[in-house]
C-alpha cells in the first residue's frame, strides 16, 4: 500500500537483496533514501543552525514533539506558522509522537524522585513535566492535534513501548494497544498534506514483530516505523530481530527504524531494508568531543593530537576539515570549554552520516551493497 | 610619528573636529578605522566560527596571550604555525601582553582563594594559572618572546595598570615603570613584520595622562593604546579624561582605547579621536541574551517577546536577521538552553559594533559626525 497522503509519495529506485534506494517526495522536498534525520529536540539540532544542517546533507530532521509541547508550547508554535517557520528549517521534518519522552523522561527525572503521575493507560499518557512538574495529558487523540498544530510533515502515531526488559506479555499487551492507537490516531482528523506513520512494537520478539508487522501494514498509514529498538537491548539481539522483520514490512511504504544508530547499525539496518532512521549520536557525541571518521573515531581530548595539524578527516568536505581546523586547534578549543569545537565536531559528524547514506545509496544502486557495506566497516575498524 | 615596522602604515582619511577615519595596513590586511576587535581570548572568539567574525565585518581581532600562554602555550601554537594558522583567522590580529589578567585573572581566582603568589615587581608578574596553580613568569622580554611566538600581527607592551581607585602616587609609580618597561620592550628583538604598541597609563588623572602620551611617543612604537581605562572607575571620568587626552595622541598613530566598550562608549570615544577598540561586551552580552539594536537593547528572555515574529532588527543585515529569526524563536531557544542563540545574538551584535563604526566613519569623512553621534545615541535611547 503507497501513502496515500496528498504530497507524499514513495518511490522504490533500486534494491539489493533486501537493501533499498528509494525517493520519499513530502510537500518540503525530496528526501533520498536510505536518509539518516539530524534531531532537533527543540526545534533546533543542537549547536547548528538550520543553514548549517541543510548544508551538511540533512534532507529531513525530527523534532521532539514532548520538549515543544511542554515549551514553548504546541499553540505558539501555530501561532507563528508552524515549526518550518519558527525553526526556520525549510526541507522535511517529521515530529515523534511525545509518548515514549513522555513515559521514559517524565519518569525518569531526578527533579521528581518521588515516582511521578505518570499513568499509561488506555487512552494515552498522563505525566508530569520534567521542567516544572506541570501535568500534561497525551491521548492518542491529542498527539496527533498537538502534532497538527506543530505542523511537521510528518506525524508519529502514539504508542506504547516497553522496556527491554520486559517479559512477552507485556509486549503482547504493548502491541495489541499499539494498534488499537494506530486505528484511533488514523480516525482523527489531522491538516491535510501531513503524514501518519505508524509504529510496530514487540521488543525483540520476531514472531510479534512480524504480525504486528501484518497488522499495521493493513491500515493506511503513510510509513511503517519500528519503535522500541535500541531501549537497551543487547545490540546484536536488535540486528538479529531487525533482519527478519525489516524486510516483511509493507516494501511499498518508507521504513524507519527509531532511534538507531551508530555508523554501523546503520549500515547493517539498511542491508536488512530501512530507510529512514534518526539519532542524536552525531550531535551528541560532537557536543562530546567524538569525531566519526571514515577510519574509525576520534576522541578529540586525547593527548596524541596536542600538536597535529591535521584536519578530522582530510577526504572530508565538511566546513571543519575544509576549513582545515586541526586536530589540534579543536583539542585546544575544547579543552577550554569553548562551544566553536561542539559545532564543529556535530557538523562534521552530520556530514559523515549524510556521506554514510549516500553512500549506502550509490553501492545500491550499483548492487554492491554488501561488498560497500563490508569495506566501509572494515575501514572504520568495525566488525561486520 | 609614523608606524615605523615594515608592513605597517597608517594614513588619515579625514577629520571631523578630534575624530579620525583612517587606514591602518598590516601584514593580513587593511583595517580601516574607527574599528572594533571582537575578542578571541582562546583564538576563537566565543561560540563564532572565524568565517562568521569576518563576515560581520570585523578586520581584526585580539586574542589574550594570558590564556594562550596557559594553554596551549606559545610553542604549541608556533609549533602549527602561529596563531593566523592555528585559528584559521586569515585578517588581522592583535594579542595584548597578558600582563592585564596575570594581575587581575590570577590574583581573583575562585580557585585560589588564598591570596596566590602574584608578585609584581621591577622585571614583571610571577603569577599562579588560575586553571591549576602552575607558576609563570612574565618578565618584559618574555610577553615580547611569547607574543612573537604567538605571531599576531601587533603585539602590546607588558605595562602596569593600577586599579581605578589607586592613589595618585600609585598611579604615578606604574606610570613610570610602564615607560621603563616600554624602552625595554622596544629593545627586545621580536619577529619582522610584528608591530608592538605602547600603553599609555594614568588613571584618570589627566595630567599624568599627558605626560605619559607624550614620554611614549617620543618611542618608536607602532600605536598607541590607552590602558587603565574600564576598570571600575565611573564612565563619565573617563570619558572627561579622555576628551581631553585622547587629542593629545599623537596624530600619526592609531590610538586605541583598551576594553571598551558600550554602542555609547564608543560613539564618544571616537570623538575624541580614539581609532581602535576592544572589548568583550558584544559576544559577552549576547550569550546573556542580550542584543544591541539601532533602537536600544533587547533583552531576549522577556516575556513579551514570546509570540513576536520580528527579527531583532529589520533593517539589520547580519545572519540572524537576514535568515528572519524571530524572537520568538529566539526566546524560546534561550530558554531552553540552546547553544544557537548565543551564537545568533553574538553574531547579531558583532553586526552592530561593526556597523557602528562602519556609520562613524562614514560621518567622519562626511563632517557631520557629531550630528550623526547625537542621532544615532538618540535612536537607541541612550543619553548624548
């Protein structure tokens, strides 16, 4: 089943095995898949500007539909045309739903040691801001209204994701009230030329995956996504899971694989058949002082680079190695605690994950995936 | 007296009453002045990429040698090849002598609450790093070694600068020992092409001012620099010190007024004939939120900024205007703790000293500077 949204349309350009390249057209643009979306939790990806993240490559971002909802507020965000306005990010944008922020970081606050009201019950979530301890509540009816009003292009059904730890009837439970929320979120109404993806749980258990899988591919949803990776199982049990479910999820819809990942679960997810993902590892791990490079990472604090001129990654066209900024210079910048480094370093770290997908694209396109994906590893030092 | 160091000139463009436009050349360019320095204390001015400070319009920049002595150190730096190379800052540049914050910077530390050993004797500052303790020493040769090591294009003398409630005869003193230290710096072999300045002490005593203006002159030095002054002492002294000192700088030389300061310091200071500035208040101010406009500051936090869709200034040409940041947008990045702001208002106010003095200058050569001065405080609200 294609999206059926007006302005959205999904285009396969070629597969290799299960790899795909593939075009996703949004009323904001094209996107090229496999794509990799920069967060910008509030609006904006952290220390970059939007000029700077379009520049890197980003053909879409996310924004935290939690964080804008508590502030500054879903209403305001309306008021002044919508996130593509406010955030002043002129290419695609899609908005997660709020639940799985508002489950795990509400609840998780050390500013509310005390358990929170934070109610998971069958109409949504009811919690408490981790700013101020405000109550919110988060049904599957507002979420989808709170992200109309945020105006991304596309929507997150809301959903229920379970810890890693949690036993198969929890997941059971998890899945089944997930597509009752993928039916409800669907009934309600949302502006037109916005997308709804919806979201298949069932942890790491292959069988759920799949008729979870099944069950969400019947209903119109624009995009299939896959929550509930990456919440602290062992990574090899994900890419395990991943290979045999990515591929039986509807080819005709855009695939996303929720917060996922390193340069390597990217690589080894796109093998499986995902297309979309997005993580806050390059700009996080930039703000850090980790450089991802084509021959592995760099820590940039390390002694070793105190007095080497050279650039992160001299094949590297980003503003920070074309600019030729050394390795020491960004050593020196943020062991004083300057702020230019975190830029740099998340810049970079967007241009190589927007090289990593190209990437990907071209050696599917030229059906070599899997040699491409092996030697792309084998450089950075990783297994396979 | 004219600046005597091969690759330097400096020639008046015109007159107006005691101010000056001029042009001052150096070996990475001309800087045409009235100027402001944004500073670049590590070799970076804060939170800024060198591309974004050049393109605000600043032609030249001051880095502290006090920090840069600390870390990384001078032979780091000279190691990959000077400061131009190491920050990537291709216009010109000016370090101070660190002498300034071996005084005030070491001897305040938190860290270090028990008075630190900082002696201030006949050769220099024996002075603790406020970052761990270690002991340097800052004779006169060596802030003329470490400067050259450093490699900016004008280095400053090492000189005494009493704190603004020191006694006549302790002021007397320092004034002294500067000129003794300035013959001595001048007779320190520092690298060709580097310019040196000599600072000119005093306090606010308009008579030692004078006498000093005139036993530096008398030097080969390549400027002339008012120290001493933003000390603590109220503004409106020294701005009555400076209309009377100022005009007697020797008309040949750039004169510069150390570490000021506010749109109206400078409107009035370059009056009274000074040519050059430094001071951290624009990208200081800006990551406090602050933003300097034709109509007076704003204060990005307030309330009623919250739904205002305007940029900071309409007619302002810099990114952040340009790319129409709202304020909204603004506030709630600034309050959300986002990086992006400070670097918006930073590069903003950058926008605005520089196109102060780009609008000083202009009046200069026009011969209506005071009318322009009076015009121009009144549309920011500012008292003439």
């Amino acid at each position: 089943m294609k999206p059926s949204t007006p302005g959205f349309s999904f285009d396969i350009v070629a597969t290799d095995a299960s790899a795909r390249s593939a075009v996703f057209d949004t009323p904001h643009g094209r996107v090229a898949t496999p794509t990799f979306m920069p967060v910008g939790t509030q609006g904006t990806v952290k220390t970059l500007s939007p000029d700077e993240v379009a520049d890197s490559g980003a053909q879409m971002v996310l924004a935290n539909t939690y964080h804008l909802l508590l502030r500054p507020g879903p209403e305001t965000v309306a008021a002044l045309g919508g996130l593509h306005e406010f955030s002043r990010w002129p290419r695609a944008m899609l908005t997660d739903s709020g639940g799985f922020q508002a489950y795990s970081l509400a609840a998780a606050s050390p500013s509310f040691p005390q358990r929170p009201l934070v109610q998971h019950a069958e109409d949504g979530f009811l919690f408490k801001s981790h700013l101020d301890g405000t109550l919110f509540s988060l049904t599957v009816e507002r979420a989808v209204l709170v992200q109309g009003l945020l105006g991304a292009d596309v929507q997150m059904q809301l959903d229920v994701c379970p810890p890693a730890d949690a036993p198969r009837e929890v997941v059971e439970e998890a899945v089944l009230r997930t597509t009752r929320w993928a039916r409800r979120a669907l009934s309600t109404s949302r502006p037109a030329r916005q997308a709804l993806f919806g979201i298949v749980q069932g942890g790491c258990f292959a069988d759920l995956r799949a008729a979870h899988a099944a069950d969400l591919a019947a209903l119109p949803f624009d995009g299939l996504a896959l929550g509930g990776f990456s919440v602290g199982e062992p990574i090899e049990r994900m890419h395990e899971t991943l290979r045999d479910v990515a591929p039986k999820l509807d080819p005709d819809r855009p695939r996303y694989l929720m917060g996922v990942g390193t340069p390597r679960d990217l690589i080894r997810a796109i093998g499986a058949g995902i297309d979309m993902f997005d993580c806050v590892l390059p700009t996080r791990n930039g703000r850090n002082g980790q450089a991802f490079t084509r021959s592995g990472r760099i820590v940039i604090k390390q002694a070793q680079w105190r007095e080497d001129g050279r650039p992160l990654d001299d094949q590297c066209a980003c503003p920070c190695c074309a600019r030729r900024f050394s390795r020491a210079f960004l050593r020196h910048l943020y062991l004083a605690g300057e702020i230019l480094p975190l830029r740099l370093l998340s810049l970079h770290n967007l241009h190589f994950y927007a090289e990593l997908t190209r990437g990907a694209r071209r050696a599917i396109e030229e059906n070599r995936y899997a040699e491409w994906a092996q030697a792309t590893l084998a450089q950075m030092g990783e297994n396979p």
